[in-house]
C-alpha cells in the first residue's frame, strides 16, 4: 500500500472521511529544512550537556520520595495514608521523567552513569523495563503517529484510524465505541500495564539485560510489599496499593495523552514525511507555565522534544521560540494549546474517529479508507 498522509481529524466535517493531502499542503513548508533550525539551535548551545541541571532535579526527587518515605512510617497504620498512596504515585511519574531523559542521552555525557540513572528510575522505583521502553520509545520518535510504524499507536485499544477497528475484539469493541471517554478511564490502569509489560519482555528475551532488570523489578516489589503489609493492615495495604497505582497512572497517562493524540496520522509501508514536518505536525504543544513545565516535565514542549530528544530539559524553552518562528518563517504549521483545550481536542478527536462504529457504519468507513 502506498504512503498517504492523513489531516488532522479536527479539521474535518463529520461526515467527510480521511482523504490525502492536496498539492498545495504537501509543499506547505516545503523549503524549510531541520539542518537550517538545528544550526540555530546549536549555535545558541542548547545542545549542551547541563549535568548539575540534572543533580537538580534528582535530589529533587529524592526529596519528594523521602517525604513520602517520611510521612508513611509517621502516620503508620491510618486511612491518612491514601494521601502518601497518591503522594507516592505523584513522585512515581517524577521519577519516570528521569529514565525518560536517561534513555534520550540527555542527561550526562557518560553514558554509564545515564544508563545507571535510567534502570534505578525505571525499574526500582517504577517497576517498569527500562530496556524494553528505550527500544520502543525509539521507535515512536523514530515515526510518530504513523499507523504501522509507530508502537504507541498499535499498543493502545483506542482506535486512531477506522481501518484499526477490525483488529479489535469483544470488549475492545465497546471501549472503542466509547473511547473519547473510556480512554481516559482506562489511564488509570497505565501503570499497572508498564509492569505487566515489563515481566512479558524480560521473559520473552526482549531486554539485553534481563537478570539486572528482573532482579531490580523483584527487589521492588520485595521491599514495596513489606513495607505495606508490615506498617499497614492488610486492607489498607490493599487499598494503599490500588491508589498509588491508579494515580500513578491516571497521571502517566494525563501526561503522555496530548503530546500526538488528534494530529496529523500516516499510513503504508513508507514514510510520507520528512524528518522536521514528521515532529512538527504530529506534535501538540501545551502552553507554557513554571506549573506545566514540572507537572509535564518538560514534555508539553512536546515538538521541541521530538525535533531535539537528546536536548536537556531545561533548554526546551528557548528551542520553542526558535522552533515557532522558524515554523512561520516557513509557513509550517506549529500547534500549541492551552491545558484543557488540548485534551478536548484529544477527546473530539477520538470521538469523531469512532463515530462510524456507533452509527453501525464501521465496515462501509473502513471500505472508504481503502478506496
């Protein structure tokens, strides 16, 4: 099948099916080049190294899970401790920020201490598989929004094409009939799905270092379950467990949900793009502010990230200013949008995408697609 480019949904009538670019779209931007932006950016040093950035943040977070640490053995065996539960999930997504710029090389120029940072973040703190998560998220830098290429995309049961609902079975059905709502339902259990994932590619001989990782995941859960079910009842523990979970992951999904979802999608065996169009028109922005930036960790600056991964944090701001005006120079469409308005468009995005499925239309939409 050939490569075609498909327009955001947004855009579209209610009625009107996804359809290919015109002429005039295709060359929108068409003498921009990343090498031109990328010199800007060097030339600023926003490629740089900032390690004590980095010692920043870590003791940061080390204080927030020592708060969390504190408050849990201070209040021992209370209902009070639901709060440290959401606390602790709260300084879980922290953390997972830490492997995150880990595994983009990001952080330190030694490589060694990176790795050392990304399986301690990952796997220790986390439960997830930092191995298996560089491997894809590589892959979703590598072809963001692309149907077939891109591993987020192919690993949610959210649809974001028509043509994904035939694959989908039994309650997977319903979900998608409902998806603008029931996709931000199911975040809570993100989480509790990086874990489950992790196990299934350590076992599965997906990670190149299995023992290290399983050993850590285990060491975790060893001491988070002790810890539970020494200090707390047993239904307390429970409870606690669930809330750290469900907010952990309510949060992990909240954070990840508007950085591509309702942007621009591709489709075939090749990419339609190339590589500055191909981050810059599957990305949304969320509008800055010192709150944002923490909450998202630097990942509302989601263009930026996606055009410069292994650019440390702190320097996403500036890249933003050189980015959006290198994109009007050059008549490339830049997307940025408050907090809420990006998951309304998120949720109107998934919402017009399954309409065809709650009008009993599905198959006819999908013989459209193919035509």
């Amino acid at each position: 099948m050939s490569s075609s480019y498909v327009p955001h949904q947004n855009d579209l009538p209610e009625s009107q099916g996804t359809r290919r670019s015109s002429p005039a779209e295709r060359n929108a931007g068409a003498s921009a080049t990343f090498s031109d932006l990328l010199k800007r950016v060097k030339a600023e040093g926003l490629m740089d190294f900032d390690p004590r950035y980095y010692v920043g943040r870590l003791t940061v977070n080390a204080l927030l899970l020592a708060a969390g640490f504190t408050a849990f053995f201070l209040l021992g065996d209370s209902w009070w401790q639901l709060l440290v539960a959401a606390w602790m999930g709260l300084c879980g997504t922290q953390c997972a920020y830490m492997f995150h710029d880990a595994g983009h090389k990001a952080m330190f120029r030694d490589k060694r201490v990176a790795t050392v940072i990304g399986y301690v973040h990952a796997n220790l703190i986390n439960g997830a598989s930092y191995g298996w998560w560089v491997n894809h998220h590589n892959r979703h830098h590598s072809n963001p929004n692309h149907l077939d290429m891109d591993p987020d995309i192919g690993r949610r049961t959210a649809i974001f094409d028509i043509k994904q609902y035939a694959a989908r079975r039994g309650v997977a059905r319903f979900i998608v009939r409902y998806q603008s709502v029931l996709f931000f339902v199911l975040l809570v259990l993100e989480s509790l799905k990086m874990s489950k994932t992790a196990v299934k590619a350590i076992a599965g001989g997906q990670t190149k270092r299995p023992l290290l990782e399983a050993t850590l995941i285990l060491l975790r859960a060893v001491i988070y379950l002790t810890l539970l079910f020494t200090v707390l009842s047993p239904l307390l523990a429970v409870t606690f467990l669930v809330v750290q979970q469900f907010v952990q992951g309510l949060y992990f999904g909240m954070i990840f949900a508007p950085n591509h979802k309702g942007m621009e999608v591709r489709d075939g065996e090749a990419e339609s793009l190339d590589w500055l169009e191909r981050q810059v028109l599957t990305s949304r922005n969320i509008r800055p502010s010192w709150i944002v930036d923490f909450m998202y960790g630097g990942l509302n600056y989601q263009v930026e990230h996606h055009l410069f991964p292994s650019m440390p944090q702190k320097n996403l701001p500036r890249a933003r200013e050189l980015t959006r005006e290198y994109c009007a120079e050059h008549g490339v469409p830049y997307h940025e949008v408050g907090f809420w308005a990006s998951y309304r468009e998120v949720a109107g995005f998934l919402h017009k995408v399954s309409a065809p499925v709650r009008r009993g239309e599905a198959e006819l939409a999908v013989q459209r697609r193919a035509g």
